[in-house]
C-alpha cells in the first residue's frame, strides 16, 4: 500500500505563478469567466492534526482565450505541490477499471502491438493500465511524478520513471528505454502547465510512425453537464478539439483521429502523430465543425456557462440548508477532487455534511480541503443512517447507486448537484 501524505504535512505555501497569456497561442487577450475563489488544492486532504494549521490557497479563475479559443486556468500552481504525492488512484473506481482494460485492447488491436514494442503511459498513476497493457504482451513503462504511488508499480515489476514528462526527460527515457510505439496520457494532458516543451518532449519520444493517444475531458461535456466542480487547480487546462490541434500544428504534428466517450464526466479520446505519418480521419473535421456550429469560440458561451454555475452553487446551498433546518442529516459520497471544488464554493462545511465517505483507503481518516469535513470508509452509511448524501462523485452514479441499493431502500436519497441539482 502507498504511504500516506508528504504534501499533507508541510504548511509551506508554494506560491502561483499569473498566467498572463494563453498556453497555447500565446495571445495575452484572455477573458476571465467564473471566479471560483480563493480555494485549496483540491487533493490535498487533511491530517486531523493540521486542521488548525494555516492552509494553502490560491485564486480559481477560468478564462477563455480570444485568440484561439482555448479555456484555461489564470494560475499555474507549482506542480510539485500537487503531483509529487498524489491520492487519487485509477482503480478507485471498476468503471475506470473496464474502461482502462479496454483501452489497452483497442491500442494492441490497432496498433499491432508486438513483444519488445514500448508503450509509455504518462501520468500512469497505481499502473492500471499498465498491467493490462503488460498481460497483451508490450512492454510497459510509466512515468509519473507521484513519488508515493511509485509502489503500486514496483510490486508488479512494471519500470517507472519518477518524474514529469519534457523535453528534457524525454531524452533520458529514450537512452534508457528506447522509442515509444504508443504513447498514451489518460487524464493527465489537462494537468501540463509547458505544453509546448511536453509536445517536443512527444517528438523527441515517439517512434517513427508512433502515436499519442490523449483521453482527457472533454470541454463540450463540460459546458453540457455544466460540471464547473471539475474546474480545479491541477486542471490547467479543458480542452476543445480546435485549440488542442492548433497547439500541435505548431509543432509539426497533427490530429489524426479522434472520438467522443462517456467515461468520467465526458471526454475525448485524440490520436495524434507527426504531420504526414497518419491519414486524417473524417471525425477530425466533424468534431471540429461541431464545435464551431455550438460556439465554443464565443465567450458569450462561457459566460452563459458561469451563470449556470452560480445557479447550480445557490440551488445547493438552499436545498441543503433547507434540509438541515428541517432536522435532515446529510452527508456526500465520494471524496473526489471536483466535489472540494463544490463544497469550497458552496461553502459547504462539518455543519452541513456530517461526513464524506470514500472507499479509497488513501483518503479515509483524513479531511477535506478547505471544508474541513471528515472522510470515512463507505460501512459508516449503514451506522449512521444519513437521511441524504451528496453525489460528489457523479461521474460514477450510475456505479454508486448499483452499490448503495440498501441505503436507498431503506428511503435514503441522493442529491446529484449538476448539470441541475435533483434528488434521486
Ligand atoms: O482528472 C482527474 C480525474 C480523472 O481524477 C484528476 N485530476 C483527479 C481525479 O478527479 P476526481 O477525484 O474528481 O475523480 P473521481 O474518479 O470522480 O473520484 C471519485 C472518488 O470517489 C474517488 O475518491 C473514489 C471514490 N469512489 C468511491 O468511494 N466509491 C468512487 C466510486 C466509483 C465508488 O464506488
Ligand atoms: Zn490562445
């Protein structure tokens, strides 16, 4: 098991840094839409013993660039104090589970994947889809930045490179490991602050012919489901289809093919090589044109979006509130990242929500960030019989009320907070 919190137990403050240009095109003209406040690193949960402590906070703002469209953060925080000890684990959940399974089947089926032929996985997390990749028979490596995490690789045997991924540590991995067949990043191309040295870093790893395979959420569904909770510091980046092709056009690559998934709370899955190494598939220039008939180069759309935020904020500040001035307890289910997003900017504290409850053993016994709330083992919904749990994991409910069919038997009820808050 990966021990418990570096991060959580130093009070030092890293401080941002402004991001006064866009990451992408580089024009200083960006607009920014939803302020999200002042709020705490969403994965940096609590020891009981540093509750009082001064906490770490730093300005939540999205904003949209009118040069090329892309939306990003205002602030860069420095990634070592976010990625270095990571608590999040892709097997938290058997959705991600299955989805990763599949994944690494697709990429063997159509990239004839053979013995011997590498296959990078960046921001490979505990190493699920490593291992699947790695029972197909190509050799895996990870690389990842999550010193407490590198455990979960070392007992399968499967080699890590501890680090971030640049252009600079490309070249090592190359003398190291030689060129990458595939290269993949599942949720982790949101979270590059240098994307042009990333992107040169793909160059420098990527076998002649070689992919990158990107599955990151997707910007459409974000403006759809209206999950503004998935705006979060790691999160730097929420990509569109028309920016993410410009940023590798600049780099003499381009998108070959991409398409729509479900998983999480709606991404998409990108294929990208060097410019004339793949033939570009129709879908490319159909999700592009179906970006532009919905307007996701307006920033009349993002403010539409904000406003729809702050419905959503008021809604379930009122409803919970309602709740407990009726004598109701409530409490959240699922510690995720995105529901401190929404707990900070519902100002939802341990007087409105007894507990959270999460089944990732790396989370219980601490507490939430910012909201100070107790995170506990999922038997605590049977002891304590809370009349309402928050969804903070929405992404996975249809998962969570398979699981939770006693509770709501016995007349417990969920509320699910987005695209509108409705109880279940
Ligand atoms: O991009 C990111 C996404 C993909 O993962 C990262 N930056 C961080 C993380 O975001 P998140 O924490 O919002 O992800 P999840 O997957 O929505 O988190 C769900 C939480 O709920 C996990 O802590 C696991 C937990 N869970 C549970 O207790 N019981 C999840 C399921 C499905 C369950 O049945
Ligand atoms: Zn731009």
């Amino acid at each position: 098991m990966a021990k418990l919190a570096g991060a959580r137990e130093s009070t030092s403050h890293a401080p941002s840094r402004l991001l006064g240009q866009c990451m992408v095109c580089g024009s200083g003209d960006l607009d920014a839409f939803l302020d999200l406040g002042q709020t705490a690193l969403a994965n940096r949960f609590l020891r009981a013993t540093f509750l009082d402590a001064p906490e770490p906070t730093y300005p939540l703002r999205a904003a949209f660039c009118r040069g090329c469209a892309h939306v990003q953060l205002t602030e860069a925080v420095p990634p070592d104090a976010m990625f270095r000890d990571y608590l999040y684990i892709s097997s938290g959940s058997d959705t991600l589970v299955a989805h990763l399974e599949d994944l690494s089947r697709l990429l063997a089926a159509r990239y004839s994947l053979g013995p011997g032929e590498l296959v990078i996985d960046i921001g490979c997390n505990d190493g699920t889809l490593l291992n699947s990749l790695r029972r197909l028979g190509v050799r895996p490596l990870g690389i990842d930045p999550a010193e407490n995490l590198a455990a979960f690789t070392q007992s399968a045997g499967i080699p890590r490179y501890a680090d971030y991924f640049n252009s600079k540590t490309a070249t090592r991995v190359v003398e190291a490991w030689g060129n990458a067949s595939v290269i993949v990043a599942t949720n982790t191309f949101p979270h590059i602050q240098d994307l042009h040295d990333f992107v040169e870093g793909l160059r420098i790893a990527l076998a002649p012919g070689g992919v990158f395979v990107i599955e990151a959420h997707y910007l459409a569904d974000l403006l759809d489901r209206v999950a503004f909770d998935t705006i979060y510091h790691e999160h730097v980046s929420y990509w569109a289809l028309g920016p993410m092709a410009q940023l590798f056009e600049q780099h003499g690559m381009e998108v070959v093919d991409v398409e729509r998934l479900t998983v999480h709370h709606g991404q998409l899955r990108t294929f990208v090589q060097r410019k004339g190494e793949g033939i570009v598939q129709p879908n490319v220039v159909r999700v592009r044109e179906e970006e532009r008939a919905r307007q996701m180069d307006r920033i009349q759309t993002y403010r539409d979006f904000a406003s729809r935020s702050l419905r959503i904020r008021d809604d379930l500040r009122s409803m919970i509130h309602s709740l407990r001035a009726e004598g109701r307890s409530v409490a959240a289910y699922g510690a995720s990242a995105k529901g401190n997003t929404l707990l900070s900017f519902a100002e939802l504290g341990p007087t409105a929500i007894e507990f959270v409850v999460d089944r990732s053993p790396l989370k219980q016994g601490l507490f939430t960030p910012g909201t100070h709330i107790a995170v506990v083992g999922p038997e605590r919904i049977r002891d304590s019989s809370p009349d309402y749990l928050l969804l903070l994991a929405w992404n996975f409910v249809d998962e969570i009320l398979r699981q939770q069919e006693e509770f709501r038997r016995r007349g417990g009820k969920f509320i699910v907070p987005v695209p509108t808050v409705t109880i279940v």
